[in-house]
C-alpha cells in the first residue's frame, strides 16, 4: 500500500524542522551589521565576550572585550550611539582584515572619526604641539583616545582629578613634579579644585608647550587667571597683587610691551615661571622653594651673575608699600608724591609768571 499524499507531506516537514534544530545547535548566531541605528546588540554578541583577542601582524594581541554596562553609562552609550559611528567602515562578518602593522598604527588611523561629531575640538588639536609631532613623523604623541579613551568616555569636567594622572601616560617624570607642588598637591591630595592642572596651562585641544616662545611670553597672564582673582585670593589668604606689582616693576613693563608691540619676539626678560619654577612651585615658605628668601639669591643669579647678597633685598617681594609694610619705601614714595607735584607746580608757576612779566614789559616797551 502506498503512502498517502499527506504522510508524505508530513514526514518531509518534520524532517526539516528537525535538521533546522540540529543545524541551530551546531552553528552560532551570526551577527548582523548595525547600520547606525544605535541597536548595538549585534555587536556585543561577540565583543562581550572576554576572551575575545586580535592579533596584529606585528605580534601585539589586543583584547577585543567590551563592557556593554560601561559602554551604556559612558557619554556616547548614554546618547545611544551607535558602534558603526566611529568604526565607519566595519562592516559584515567575519570582519576585513585591517591594514594596520600594530595597533598604535590603529589608534592613529582612526582617531579622525572623531571629526564626524567633534568639528571644532579637531580644528583646535591640528596645530598644537601633538599633532605637530606626530606631522613630523612621531607615533607616540597622543590623539583623542590616548586622552578621552575610546568605549567609556567620561565627561571632562566631572574627572578633573584625574587630568594630570591622564597625561602621565606620557609626560611620568613632569607628573611627578606637579603632584609634589603646591599645585599638584592641593588637587590630587586634597581635592581643591580652585587650583590648575595641566589643560588650565596648556589648554585642552590647543596644547602649546612650555618651550614655545607665545607660552612664555604671554603666561603671566595665565598666572594672572587666579592670582589676580581677588575673591579666591582671599579664600586661601594669599596676596592678591601679585600680577598688578609684577606688570609694575621693570621686568613686568619689559615683558608687557613685548607682547603689545612684539608679539612674535621672546623677551629676556623673566616671567612668573621663571622664578616660581613651572610644574614644581612650591611655597614661598617652603626651604626648597626658589623665591624663598634663602634661595632667592640664586634664582637672580640666574639672570644677574654678578648679583651680589643685598642684591634681593631691592625687590619688595610683590607687596605696595603701606604703613604697615615696607615703611621706609612707603615713606620715600610719600615724601615723593608730596615734593613732586610742589616742585613741577612751582616751577610752573615761575614761569608762567616770568612769561606774563615779560609780556606785559614787551607791551609797554620797556
């Protein structure tokens, strides 16, 4: 008796439903490209994995792990952003291979996919000193994941402690020196956030290094941000006349009118950094401090070899003369306001007398 029409149709569907099972139980799920939508779920089917690694063709094994919870609380997680919008290019499975000889060749290749969103901070970086470095064939300086990193980004202003442990990656030995000053000290130690880390000096994006003659001809002004600030000042009891006296005194003029008319000229003149020192200020109390009354002596010699020991007692250590304060100079500069305008006055005086005398002797002919 031959099977009927139906048996068969039914055992050719259950043979296929069962083949469909056993194929799914041998095969993994594939992931699908994620087109930007922000649905990274493909993505992490495979790069939640830990154990998941790429090998460059220089050797370097790199960890291929994401954690999707870290991603989702990072700023690009929280607006949803989808991977492919910085891996632009990656597209199907299994993935191209890539190019790259190692993955410092990646991070470089790559941190251009920061301009699709970041326009402005990528015109800041182009010509600052890293970017100059790396133009000049340097791989090492640091591009936009070195400092932000790549999957967990944190808003910047909410990590400002961690500023300079971020450019330690890099610049260890300087770190070192700040987190001993006074700076460095007050922030990392204490937690003082009136006090500057490195992006307060050198600025975020537009970074310019201490050697370049704009950073120190014109960084008493970037002194001047908090020194000159009356209301902070106040906070920590420290003088606040710091930047008006220094832009009175002689080396304070000089440098003044080289950054109104020359610019684009260094001065030999010094500023704030030169005698307070730039990553490791300390107090002025302090015995290893450069402007320390002992030590002072040194640091004028390093413009005045001649200086001799009275040599630093000629600077009023950027205090006005007051009453209760460097009297004998207040007294002097007293005594100067008083006989100044009464001797320019008289003098005046006599000779717009002996003018007019002269005048009126000229009109009677005599």
């Amino acid at each position: 008796m031959k099977p009927s029409l139906a048996l068969k149709l039914a055992f050719h569907l259950s043979a296929f439903f069962l083949f469909s099972t056993v194929l799914g139980l041998a095969l993994p799920d594939l992931p699908v490209y994620a087109e930007g939508s922000g649905d990274n779920d493909s993505c992490f089917a495979c790069h939640s994995n830990p154990n998941l690694e790429m090998e460059f063709p220089s050797g370097e094994v790199i960890s291929l792990y994401v954690n999707k919870d870290a991603y989702d609380q990072s700023v690009h997680g929280q607006q949803g952003f989808a991977c492919t919008l910085c891996h632009a290019g990656t597209t199907g499975y299994p993935h191209e291979e890539r190019g790259e000889l190692n993955y410092r060749d990646y991070s470089i290749s790559h941190y251009t996919f920061c301009t699709t969103c970041h326009t402005d901070q990528i015109k800041e970086i182009n010509k600052n000193v890293h970017m100059m470095a790396l133009a000049e064939g340097n791989p090492a300086v640091a591009v936009c994941t070195d400092c932000h990193g790549n999957h967990y980004i944190e808003i910047a202003t909410e990590a400002l402690s961690f500023i300079s442990r971020t450019c330690s990656k890099c610049h260890s030995e300087i770190n070192e020196l700040y987190e001993n000053s006074i700076h460095g000290a007050a922030l990392i130690g204490e937690g003082n956030p009136d006090v500057p880390t490195c992006t307060d000096c050198h600025g975020a994006h537009e970074i310019i290094g201490p050697s370049n003659y704009p950073f120190h001809l014109f960084s008493p002004q970037i002194c001047a941000n908090c020194h000159a600030d009356r209301e902070m000042m106040a906070r920590y009891g420290i003088n606040p006349n710091v930047f008006d006296t220094y832009v009175a005194d002689f080396h304070g003029k000089t440098v003044s009118l080289f950054q109104d008319l020359a610019p684009d000229q260094e001065t030999n003149k010094p500023v704030c950094i030169d005698c307070h020192g730039v990553h490791d200020m300390l107090s002025p109390e302090d015995s290893n401090s450069q402007v320390m009354k002992a030590n002072l002596l040194e640091t004028c010699r390093k413009c005045h070899p001649e200086a001799t020991t009275n040599f630093p007692d000629s600077w009023l250590g950027h205090y006005n003369p007051g009453p209760g304060q460097l009297r004998p100079v207040f007294y002097v500069k007293m005594i100067y306001w008083i006989l100044i305008p009464i001797l320019i006055g008289g003098s005046l005086v006599l000779a717009i007398s002996d003018y007019v005398r002269q005048l009126i002797n000229f009109k009677r002919g005599l």
